[in-house]
C-alpha cells in the first residue's frame, strides 16, 4: 500500500469513528449515560486525531528543544486547532441532541406520570467532588422506567414524588415538570 492509499485510509477511518461518536451522541445523550458519553468523546477525539495525523503527522513528530521557535509555535498552534476542533464538535452535537429531545417532548405525543426518587447516589471524584444522582422510576405505557437525574444542589431525597412529562415513542426520555 503506497503513502496516498495509507492517508486515504486514515482519513476514512477518523471521518467513520467522528460520525459513530457523534451518532451516539446525537440520539443517545438523553439518557444520562457517562458511559456512552465518556465513549463518545474518546471515538470523536480519536477520530480527529487520524484526521490531523494524516495533514500534520509527519510535520510535527520530531518536534524538540533545538527546533526553531516559529516550527515550535505553529505546533502549538496546530495543537490548539485540534483541540478547538474537537470540542466544539462534541458541542455543536450535543447541542443538536439537546434540541432533539425538546423538539420530542414539545412536539411529539407524551404523557404524564408520577416518578418517585427511590435512591440516591454519591460518588466522590479523584479531586474530592461529589456528584449526587437521585434514581427516579416511573410507569410508563405498562413498562417500568428507571432514570438518573443530576443532583448536584442535593435537592432530592429518597420517597420524594414529582411529575415527568415522558415521550411515547421514548419512555426513558423525560423532563421533570
């Protein structure tokens, strides 16, 4: 396989692993999963990466103290593309899901139910954050539905009753009224 066919590749492997992440992204992200959106992040990121590999690779590998200062600042000005790049693609999906899911809920049929908190977890980060999850269920169409809302002002409490507005098509995709 000769150079051009090795980059055509690389091109068309970053622009498949972009369009996945931002897939599931796109159509998932309603479900306060930061699995998927951990995966998300890592296949978009990965996948610019193939892609800046491809045009800046080879220029900037051999970078080093003896390197001329402007190589050294177009490198890192390459850098701060990629990473410009990168996250404003994970936010302009992420946005476009949130408008997704508003569009379901105002436009599409829903329902009402009532969800109960029936847990509440904590867990600490490496830097000693708390991140607190209240888990609500509810009945929705006959189906029982658990979901996770972020608590991060520790407003919920366990037994704690409220009412969501659900997708029909989407059970699990809710907003608390």
């Amino acid at each position: 396989m000769n150079d051009l066919q090795s980059k055509w590749i690389k091109i068309l492997v970053g622009l498949c692993l972009i369009s996945v992440g931002s897939y599931i992204s796109y159509f998932i992200s309603y479900k306060n999963n930061d699995s998927f959106d951990y995966s998300c992040y890592f296949l978009d990121g990965l996948g610019w990466l193939f892609i800046f590999s491809v045009f800046f690779g080879s220029r900037f590998s051999n970078l080093d103290k003896n390197s001329s200062l402007g190589t050294r600042l177009i490198g890192a000005i390459v850098f701060i593309s990629f990473v410009f790049i990168v996250v404003a693609n994970m936010t302009i999906i992420k946005k476009y899901g949130d408008e997704r899911v508003n569009d379901i809920l105002n436009n599409q049929p829903t329902d009402y139910a009532t969800a109960e908190v029936v847990r509440i977890d904590k867990k600490t980060t490496k830097n000693g954050r708390h991140i607190i999850w209240a888990i609500i269920q509810y009945k929705a169409q006959n189906i029982i539905v658990k979901q996770v809302l972020r608590d991060n002002q520790d407003n919920y409490y366990v037994g704690q009753m409220m009412v969501v507005q659900y997708s029909i098509e989407y059970p699990d995709m809710f907003v608390v009224k």
